[in-house]
C-alpha cells in the first residue's frame, strides 16, 4: 500500500478563521470602549468588511507578502482588523508593547523592519519618542480614537479604508478571487511577537499561519478555555502581549461575542464591562485581579457577574488566597495558566483533572494553583545543571524545557541560540517541579529575572546601568516578594572607596533609563555582595537576607 494518505492538504490558515467568521457568525457582536468610555458595536460580517478594506489599503500603499505591518494600539476593533487583515494578506503583523522604554521599542521596530505603523492617536506622544530611530517606515496609519487632530506627515485609518470597497464574496469560506485574502501557506509567518529583553536585547518570535490556527483549536477545547460560540469573551490581557493570549483568533474560529476594553484597565472599568456586557470568560495577569478582588470586596453586591464562567490568570503566578478569594467570597472561578511569548503564547492550564478531584478538596486546590499540566501537543520536561531528565515526582526541581507545534524553534534573526537543546527542546529559563498527575510549578527563575505586575523586569540591565554610576563598584538587582505587584526589584549596592550616593541621586541615574515601574523600590548598601563559587552574585542569599525590606 502506497505511504501517501488521501486527505487534502488545505492550508491551516488566519484567513480561514476570517472567512469562517463572515460565512457562520456574520451578526455577532464586537464591543470596543473608546478613551472616553463610549461603546462603538461591529459586527463579523463588518469585521470582514473593514478587514478587507484594510489589505486593499495597504496594498495600494505598497505592502506586500512578508511585510511587517507594526501595531501600537489598545485591545479595540482597529487593532482587531490589524490581527485579521495583515495575515490574511500575506504580511506580518508585529505588535509593539507600549509599555517598553522608548529605545527598547525603537530596537524592537528597526530589527522587525517594519514598513507600516498602525497608531492610536492617544499613543501618539509616545510613538513620537522612537519613530524617527525606524529606518524601515514608510507609512504611518493613525487610529484618531480620541478623535483629536492627525499629526503631520501621517494617514488617517479610517480614511484609508472608506476609500476601499469589499470584493464580493465566495460562496463557501474560501476568498473570493479578487480579494487580497487568501489562504496561503500554512508555514509563512503571520505574527511576531518580542520578548520583554530580561537577559539582553528583546528577541523576536515569528508565530506561524498553522501554529495560530493550531494554538487556537487547542485552546478552544473544554479542558482548556474551552472557548464556545455562547461565550463573550474580554481579553484584558493587552492584545500587544503574546497576541492576547489567542483570545480574539479563538473568538473567531468558535463564534463568541469580544468585548474589548481599550486604555480603561482600572478594576472598576473592567467589572462595569464584565457586568454590562455579561461576560462569560476573562482573561488577564495577576495584578488586575488583585485590585478587582479588593473591589469586590469593598463593594458587594455591587455588580452581577452572574454569567461569568471563568477568569483566567497568566503572565505570573497567582497567589492561591486570590483564587480561594474569589471561590469563597464571590463564587467566581478562576483558571490559571502559564506560556512565554515564545509559545503563541500557551503552555499549560491548571484544569484538574476527575481522578485528582476524586483525591478530595486538598489535591483538587493543588492542582487548582499550580502552573498546571501541558496543552496538547505540547511536551515538557526539566533536567538538572548537567542535563539530566528528572523525575515527575514533585520534587525535583530543574530547568523547565518544552517542544509543539507553536513553540519557537529559533529566535528572528537567529539571537539566542544557547535556548534550544541539541534535541530541538527550548530552554524556558523557569525552574520548576512536575508531579505525577504531569501538573508543573515554578519555584524559581534561571536567569534571575524579575516579574513585577505581569510584565518582566531585567535585574543585568538594571545592574550595568547602576555600575555606571560614577559612586557605584558593583551592584546586584533581586527581586522580593510585593502583596500587589508579585515581585518588585531591590538594588544592593557598593560604592567605591571614599564616595557614596543618596537613593534619590541612584533612582534619578536610572529613572532616564527605564520605565517608572522597572525602578528599585528599595536599596541596600553592602561592604560586599555575597557570592557563589564561581565567583557569581548569590541572589538567593540576598532573598533571603532582605526578604522583609518592602515590609519593613
């Protein structure tokens, strides 16, 4: 019998999850919240519609197969359009995280290459910061979101797409001929994603048409966020982190309604939304929860989350008394999850399962708080320093690595090659145990890398900046624990013989370097940093030693 199956080889495609939206779910809702709170409703069909317009615009603007078309916008309808359009036209959609310093995003926009700038014009003063160090633009598209004026020298995003018409559409939910959407080919890149450049410049991930539409089945399943066509889903996550976690591509395969918040992240915005609109699932790091939490505390009975299923949590670990928190004093179920920008981005999901349940409350919140066991298709493993594959017991601990079909093979521009194994397996950098039910924990960070409200902090960064000081001999940056914030950096110090620094005179040497939220919230002056063996600082012992300075 011949080796060759029988089946179609039909491309695995964005544009197919476009299509599929017009064709099966053309009068469902997507909710965006402008800067000044007002709702604006679109439907699929005028996604589709206005998705179109888009690729035409961009085509006529000289866009073509491969181009990067860069994003620096808030979770709305128009960077919706920009996750669709861009793909399914043959291009790659990179969206930048308005959180990164000015120069971080000025590497990140010159090493992608990008062509096009998609802009809301709230974020226009910081996008002025870093858009003249882009040699590659060549267009710059503005959402007016607050409907203020076009800056010079730019396009107006919605003249652009009035000024297109929509192809008429196939019968199936195949692309009509003339449209600039086509299906294509499954491996061509369709997103790229940077990391957060905690261990040196920020590396870029170029997720694929097939490990998209592949991460976005697998979420979709019941036993993961079981994402469905009854729910209406609010991605609070940015969509310009780790492509929202998937949210709005799993929305458009399954049919669920998007509520979209905008700028408005604060904890009350976010529960008026959640109960305005009835959401079912929503999805976000550690700290918005926390706030939300302590609002619903303050304030019960205030709002009706009756409809809510589940709030997933990411990006770091959850304090297992918020989730109890939540189950306890408000019935509502939280989902934990863990992924890296470098797995599309999800890794695993803490569902326990019936046999665990069946072990009785203890084990079921175990399981319940953990980082959770591995998505399909998706395998891990740890080993130890040499190597060695250790055992699912829940007490080795090890460097967590991973392989799938949406995990990066090697980074854009091949940085970073001591990642991956000889084996083809990445290298996560976290540390972590696995236990017999396969359920993984982190319990430290390789590379000693801070996590402060969900986002990465760089300890070497902050270190080389602090040794350039002219008072400072060395320093080491490790994080502590913070009730809200999971993590913040504290900087011990030594001063060079006969000089010192005050912590204002430290902070105001950084503060021109970094985000207001990478800042040491403390520091510690030492005669010495203790070190390891090897002659390395040992931030452990600086852990525990000033474990109760933020406390204090």
């Amino acid at each position: 019998m011949e080796n060759d199956g029988r089946m179609m080889d039909f491309p695995l495609s964005v544009t197919h999850l476009l299509e599929r939206g017009r064709a099966m779910f053309p009068s469902v809702e997507i909710v965006s919240r402008l800067p000044g709170k007002a709702l604006v409703r679109h439907t699929y069909a005028d996604t589709y519609r206005r998705s179109e317009q888009l690729a035409r615009a961009l085509q006529r603007l000289g866009v073509k197969r491969g181009d990067r078309v860069a994003t620096l916008c808030w979770n709305h309808q128009q960077h919706l359009e920009c996750y669709l359009a861009v793909p399914a036209m043959g291009a790659v959609v990179h969206t930048l995280n308005l959180r990164l310093h000015p120069d971080d995003l000025t590497y990140i926009a010159s090493h992608a290459g990008d062509s096009v700038v998609v802009v809301d014009r709230t974020l226009w003063p910081l996008f002025d910061k870093f858009r003249a160090g882009i040699p590659s633009l060549r267009h710059i598209l503005v959402v007016r979101d607050d409907g203020g004026a076009l800056p010079e020298g730019t396009l107006d995003y919605e003249a652009l797409l009035a000024a297109e018409t929509a192809g008429p559409h196939s019968d199936g939910t195949e692309p009509a001929a003339d449209s600039p959407l086509q299906l294509g080919d499954e491996r061509h890149a369709a997103m790229i994603c940077y990391t957060s450049g905690t261990t040196g410049k920020p590396k870029g991930v170029v997720y694929t048409h097939r490990s998209i539409v592949l991460h976005t089945l697998a979420i979709s399943m019941a036993d993961m966020m079981g994402i469905g066509r009854g729910d209406v889903v609010l991605p609070v996550v940015p969509m310009f982190h780790a492509s929202a976690w998937g949210l709005p591509y799993a929305a458009f395969l399954n049919g669920s309604r998007l509520v979209m918040p905008g700028p408005h992240l604060d904890p009350e915005s976010i529960l008026d939304l959640m109960a305005e609109e009835k959401v079912t699932v929503a999805a976000g790091v550690p700290t918005i929860w926390i706030g939300i939490l302590q609002l619903l505390d303050a304030h019960p009975g205030r709002w009706n989350l009756s409809s809510v299923r589940t709030m997933v949590i990411g990006g770091s670990a959850a304090p297992p008394s918020m989730i109890q928190g939540f189950a306890d004093r408000h019935g509502l179920h939280v989902t934990h999850a863990w992924g890296m920008t470098e797995m599309n981005p999800l890794g695993t999901m803490a569902r326990p399962t019936p046999a665990i349940v069946a072990r009785g409350p203890e084990a079921e919140f175990a399981a319940v708080t953990s980082q959770g066991a591995a998505a399909p298709f998706v395998e891990m493993r740890h080993v130890d320093d040499s190597g060695k594959h250790l055992p699912w017991d829940g007490k080795a601990m090890g460097e967590l690595e991973v392989r799938g079909p949406w995990v990066v093979k090697s980074y854009f521009g091949d940085e970073g090659p001591d990642r991956f194994t000889a084996d083809g397996w990445f290298k996560t950098g976290d540390v972590v145990t696995i236990d017999a039910d396969g359920f993984m924990r982190i319990t430290d960070r390789s590379k000693d890398v801070i996590k402060s409200g969900g986002e990465w902090i760089s300890s070497v960064a902050l270190e080389n900046a602090l040794m350039a000081h002219p008072a400072v001999l060395e320093a080491a940056v490790f994080g502590v624990a913070h009730p809200k914030w999971d993590e913040r950096p504290v900087a011990a110090v030594v001063f060079k013989p006969g000089v010192t620094a005050t912590e204002a005179e430290l902070t105001t040497h950084l503060a021109g370097q970094f985000q207001k939220f990478w800042l040491p919230d403390a520091y510690v002056v030492l005669t010495q940093i203790p070190r390891t063996s090897t002659g390395k600082f040992l931030k452990q012992k600086l852990r525990e030693d000033h474990a109760k300075i933020l406390s204090s």
